[in-house]
C-alpha cells in the first residue's frame, strides 16, 4: 500500500516518535508499505512519521545510488537508538520527500554506531560510516522530530520561509501522493 508523504508543516514531524511494542503492529507489512511508498516517491529513505505514524520506525534503500559501497543496503530499523556518532562532520546536500523540491548541505558526522531491530525482531548493533551513516543520521532525526531545516543557519532559514510555507499550504509540485497539513 503506498501512503501519502506528510510534508512540512504536519506536527507529527516534529514529534518525538513512540517506541513499537513486539506484536502490536504488523512491522513486516508495514515495513513492505514503507518501501512501496519510499519508491514511488524515488525517495532512499523514509520514517514513519512521514507517513504519519508517530512511531519509531524507518526503512532505509541505498541501492538506487549507484556505488558498490551501498550494494544489498536495504534495511529496516524498529525501536532504534542511536549508540554514537563519531568521525570528521563532513557536509552534503540533503533532501527529503517531506520538504520537497528543496536542497540544502547540512554536516553530518562520518559514522555511527546504532542498535535496532529489524523486521523479524531480531536485534543488531551495527556501525555504518559515509553515505550509509548520513541516510541513517536522516531517518534517524526523523523519529526524534528533528527535520534537516532545523540544521540551517537562521539566515538561511529565512530565505526558505516562503517556500516552506508555500509545502505547508500544499503549493508545490511533486509527482507522488501527499499529505497537507491543513487538509489532514
């Protein structure tokens, strides 16, 4: 099932997402939905509070990046924490389907260390580093109700005041199904 992307402006964005309990949902169907809903929007990751879902819950697909480095990284995280991010901050253009048609570099640090589980509730405590580590960091900030705008200078978020309000009023183009604030 493809869900509609929540954009700027929802409050579920900005929430701290809640911890799943083992059986309460259905993390495997939901987790398929998930990445139906990611590649329709030609996203490589999303979490679920785009999606609405105020839950600690992301998928991440790194393989539509051509680079041996993200071969076979299609993972689902449930209930992930954060151990530690280490390594030089390095910066980078980010996107995000829930802020669409912008692009700006937010600094990240180069890796990470982070237990979670996956689909089949199995626990993991992983370390990821480069592109894999930002994708992560991303989704991460997501569950925790942080978007990358929150990153930018003040000056730079005032020179996107206009289009962020323009997302929150729906007056953007995009080529997948999305949610408007004012209209959930």
């Amino acid at each position: 099932m493809i869900y509609p992307i929540v954009v700027y402006g929802d409050p579920v964005l900005k929430k701290k997402a809640e911890d799943i309990k083992q059986g309460e949902i259905d993390v495997k169907t939901l987790s398929e939905d998930m990445f139906e809903t990611m590649n329709a929007a030609s996203g490589i990751g999303i979490a679920a509070p785009q999606i609405g879902k105020s839950i600690r819950m992301f998928v991440v697909d790194g393989t539509p990046i051509e680079d041996e480095d993200m071969e076979g990284f299609k993972k689902v995280f449930i209930n992930p924490q954060m151990i530690e991010e280490t390594g030089d901050e390095w910066p980078f253009e980010e996107g995000c389907l829930s802020i669409p048609n912008i692009r700006e570099e937010v600094s990240r640090n180069a890796k990470i260390k982070i237990k979670y589980f996956d689909e089949n509730w199995v626990e993991h405590e992983d370390e990821f580093d480069g592109m894999k580590a930002r994708i992560i960091q991303h989704e991460y900030d997501h569950i925790e109700g942080i978007l990358f705008t929150d990153y930018l200078s003040p000056l730079k978020k005032r020179m996107l005041k206009g289009k962020l309000q323009n997302i929150t009023k729906g007056k953007m183009k995009v080529d997948y199904r999305v949610a408007i604030p004012a209209k959930r």
